[in-house]
C-alpha cells in the first residue's frame, strides 16, 4: 500500500468530484436527525466554552458550516480542496472559507472555541492522526469542545471512483472509535462521550466528543 502522495491525491480527487459533491450532500442534514442532534449539542458546547470562533475543518461545500451558523456560532470552514471551497463561498457567500490541510492548521494557539471534523480523518493515513490531533489541541482553548465523526472498521481501501461516477485516488480508513479515543487522550484530550451510527445503507460511522484539557 503506497500513500507517499496522498495529500496531494486527495486535494486532486475532491477538486474533481466538488461540484457533484456538494449536489449530492447538499440536503443531506435534513434527513440525518442524529447528525443534527450532534450538531446541535456541539453548538451548545462551543457557546459554553466562550465568545470565539469555530473551525470546521474538512468543510467540504459549506453545507455543515452553514448548519452550525444558523446554530448561532461564528463558525468557519477549511478545507484541502481549492474546488470544494470555491463551491462553498459560492454557496454560502455570507460565510468564511479558506483552503488549508488539518496536517497543517495555520491557525493561532488556543484561538478556536469549538473544532469540527465530520468524516474528514477518513483520509488521514494512521501515521499522521498523530501530528493531527496535537494541532487540534494547540488551536483550541482550554475546555472547548472537538467533535469527530468517521466511519467505523478496520480497513484502508483505496477510492478510484465516486461523487457522479467521476474518477478519483483517494485512500479511506475506517477506525474503532475506543481507537481513536486513544488517540486523542494521547495528544491531551478527555474524551467524554460516542455515538454509534448504523445506517441501512453504507458503513457504521461514530460520533466523538472530546475536550481539550485545561
């Protein structure tokens, strides 16, 4: 299994699949009441832990942005793919945008009140989940809350179509969520509560709410 060039396949996959993307998950909050509950209970958190602002990280086109803006937070989306954001501030042009990689948050310590990441570490390799989640604790505050959503398994399969039948090269890591609960105590976080997703179509996914020590 090769992933030396696999931030770069990624950036190129999403750029390809942007348009067809954002049609496809658009709406699709509406019809995922568990996601919205997490969503929900992750703005209330955010709003506790301070004033400031809130990152979602692997935005994708904005539409879960958007969502936790009309929760009330002052939320921004990053995001690898120049495509995705420019679908994203086309589509959400009232909200803030900016291309930047989770390996690499160009963001100030313990500047954020709330990080979100919904089935985005899916494409992080198991040697940089790391050097990930030690930037999520460095950008956000004491106590503020980090919320992850990914799909559960034990596999790395590689992606080569999606999204509209377009072609793509993009690895997909499915991880227990205890695992990844262990990693995340490791880069200083307590994690403090999981749900498991089992829909009738598609692969398990967890929900992880963790927050960064004091």
């Amino acid at each position: 299994m090769t992933t030396d060039n696999w931030l770069a396949d990624t950036r190129t996959s999403y750029d390809t699949v942007a348009v067809s993307y954002a049609g496809q998950t658009r709406e699709a909050l509406e019809s995922a009441p568990y996601l919205r509950s997490a969503l929900a209970l992750f703005a209330e958190l955010a709003s506790e832990s301070g004033a400031g602002p809130v990152a979602d990280v692997g935005c994708g086109p904005g539409h879960v942005t958007a969502h936790l803006s009309g929760l009330g937070l002052d939320v921004f989306g990053i995001d690898l793919s120049p495509a995705m954001i420019d679908v994203a501030r086309r589509e959400h042009p009232t909200l803030r945008f900016e291309v930047g990689s989770m390996t690499d948050l160009r963001l100030a310590d313990a500047s954020l009140a709330g990080l979100l990441t919904f089935w985005s570490l899916i494409h992080i390799p198991d040697r940089e989940l790391k050097g990930v989640f030690e930037h999520f604790h460095r950008v956000l505050r004491p106590r503020a809350p980090l919320l992850l959503g990914f799909h559960i398994g034990d596999t790395a399969t590689l992606k080569t179509k999606g999204y509209g039948g377009h072609a793509m090269n993009v690895w997909v890591y499915r991880r227990q969520p205890e695992q990844v609960a262990d990693r995340l105590r490791d880069a200083g976080f307590a994690v403090e509560a999981h749900l498991v997703l089992t829909p009738a179509e598609g692969p398990p996914g967890a929900i992880l709410f963790a927050r960064r020590h004091p």
